[in-house]
C-alpha cells in the first residue's frame, strides 16, 4: 500500500490520514496511542473551559467596573444616592 501525501489544511484529510497511520499499528503501540489521544483531548477540553471561565469573568469585572463608573459620574453631577441605586439595580 503505497501512502499518500495530504497538503491540505482540511481537517477531513488530516484525520483520514490519523485513522490510516493508526490502523497499521500494533495493538500495544494503539493501545498507547488512545491513551496520549484521550490525554491531549482531556487537555484541550481543560483549556478550553479555563478559556471561557476567564472570558466570563473578565465580562462580569468589566460591567462592574462600567457600572461603578457610571455610579461615580452620576454622583458627580448632583445625582442622589437611592436614584443611582434604582438606575443601576443595585
């Protein structure tokens, strides 16, 4: 069997060409092949969620810092404390 070379950045051919290399291998090296895959993915997945756990908290520190801002140039301009608490929702 004569193997092909895949140039393309398509994500079908680079994981055709995954399953061909590993369908040769011996069941001990595939064995320890699924297990550095499910690894890397475990990895990936804990990446992924850190990244979005600390999006989530960057929004939430941004819109409290806008809203003490706002709070602060209210004040500023003569607004009473109990308006700026009903404007804000606080």
């Amino acid at each position: 069997m004569q193997r092909v070379s895949f140039t393309t950045d398509n994500d079908i051919f680079e994981y055709l060409k995954s399953v061909s290399d590993v369908a040769t291998l011996p069941p001990a090296e595939r064995g320890i092949y699924e297990a550095c895959l499910m690894r890397a993915r475990d990895y990936n997945a804990v990446l992924k969620t850190a990244k979005e756990r600390a999006l989530e908290e960057g929004r939430a520190e941004g819109r409290a810092e806008g809203l003490f801002e706002a709070a602060e140039r209210l004040k500023a301009n003569g607004v009473d404390e109990a308006t700026i608490k009903a404007w804000l929702g606080i």
